[in-house]
C-alpha cells in the first residue's frame, strides 16, 4: 500500500510539472511581447495614416490586424501595407493605412499582432 502512494504521487507531481512547464513558455512566449505607439501620421488630403508601432519586449511578432473607428465600440478591420507586418524585439515598424479621416476628429485604433496582444489607442487628428 505504501509503494502504491508513492507511485501515485511521484505520477500527481510529474503531471503538475509537465502542466506548469507548459503554462509558463506559453505565458512567457506572450510577455515577450510589448506593443506601444511610437508615432501616428495623418496625411494625403485626408486620406492616408502612418502608424508607427514598436516592440520594447524580447520575442519578436507580426502585426497582423488594424482597426480603426470613430468610437472603441465602432472599429472596422482596415487593410494595411504591408499586410503582415514583421516586429522584431526593440524594433519600430510602420503600417500604413488608407482611410478617410477629418481635421480635429479623435480616432480610436487597435493593433493586433501574431501573438494575440493588443495596443488600443485614441489619436486626434490635426486641426487644419
């Protein structure tokens, strides 16, 4: 009955260190990856926005989704060039978007990169 126990609990710890081991490189995998807006450029007649993400973590990504809408509950998918976006480790990168925008009008975006981080934002336009 003893050797049964032990053989049960050296089983219960190897299952728990295989499930830890997997939760932590997939959590870890995500926190490597740090979104923040670096710049945004409106431009083209009301037309064009140059958005300029960088990554301050330490695994590298691809931004792979933008959305931008006149309010954070209105966002539409927008097309950008490129269409994936490699972001390396402490790199900066810029996608850019054709969308029809207006002088002194706040926008919200949202990034989405390959990994599944978010970076939402609201930008205002400039006046004139």
């Amino acid at each position: 009955a003893t050797l049964l126990l032990i053989v049960i609990a050296v089983a219960a710890i190897v299952v728990t260190y295989a499930w830890v081991m997997t939760y932590l490189s997939s959590a870890g995998e995500h926190a490597g990856v740090i979104l923040y807006k670096s710049n945004i450029n409106f431009y083209g007649s009301g037309t064009k926005i140059d958005i300029d993400i960088g990554n301050s973590g330490t695994a590298d990504t691809k931004i792979i989704q933008v959305y931008v809408g006149n309010s954070s509950t209105t966002l539409q998918n927008q097309t950008i060039t490129p269409s994936s976006i490699p972001l390396a480790a402490g790199s900066i990168e810029r996608a850019t978007i054709n969308y029809p925008w207006k002088n002194g009008t706040t926008y919200y975006f949202k990034i989405i990169s390959s990994t599944g981080q978010a970076l939402e934002f609201p930008e205002q336009s400039p006046t004139s």
